[in-house]
C-alpha cells in the first residue's frame, strides 16, 4: 500500500472545481429541482383544472420542462456569481475540507484509586 500523502504535496491532488464545473453542478442541481416542482405543481393543476386540449402528458411536461429550465437557468448563474476560485484562501479551504480525517489517540489519565 502506498503511503498517505503529506500535506506538502498539495493535498493529495485535489483540485478546485472550475467555473464550468461549478455552472454545471448548479444547472444540474437547478434542473432536477424545477423538474419535481413542475410534476408538483403541474400535477397539482391539472388535476384542478384539467388538461385542456392538449392532453395530460404534453401539459405535464410542459410544466415540467418549463420550471426546470428556468430553475436550472438562473441556478447556474447565481453557481457562478459565487464562485470564489481566484483567491487562494477559497482554494486553500477546499482542499483542507477534501484531506483525510486527523484521528488522535484518546488521552487517557490514571487517577488515584483506579485498580490497573
């Protein structure tokens, strides 16, 4: 087994994601939360209201497709308004948070009177 890196080898090879990575991950996440919101909510109307002349599943996904891409648009742009990645303490941060877990060994202290 190889040994466990040091943390003057940059953290093991992590890397900061990039602004395209950090666009994708909040048009993904933006994506799949207007999706359920526009079965939710078209569901919701449809059932109130009816489907109209263009059926249950063409009105469902038009709900659908239309919460998603809105959801997922400004997702992606607000992923990247905050996107911190030019400086270096952010960078820094990210791959102290990605390290391995520091375990300790339980400090234990005999007391007078404890059978060894």
């Amino acid at each position: 087994m190889p040994p466990m890196p040091s943390s003057s080898q940059g953290g093991g090879g992590m890397r900061v994601p990039s602004t395209f990575d950090k666009w994708k991950m909040g048009a993904m996440l933006g994506g799949s939360v207007g999706l359920i919101m526009g079965f939710i909510f078209g569901g919701f109307n449809i059932m109130r209201y009816g489907a109209g002349h263009n059926g249950v599943m063409r009105t469902l996904g038009q709900y659908m497709l239309g919460s998603g891409a809105t959801f997922g648009f400004f997702m992606s742009i607000g992923s990247v308004i905050r996107t911190e990645a030019s400086s270096p303490y952010s960078a820094a941060a990210f791959a102290r948070a990605r390290r391995q877990p520091i375990i300790l060994p339980r400090q234990y202290t005999r007391r007078p009177g404890d059978n060894p």
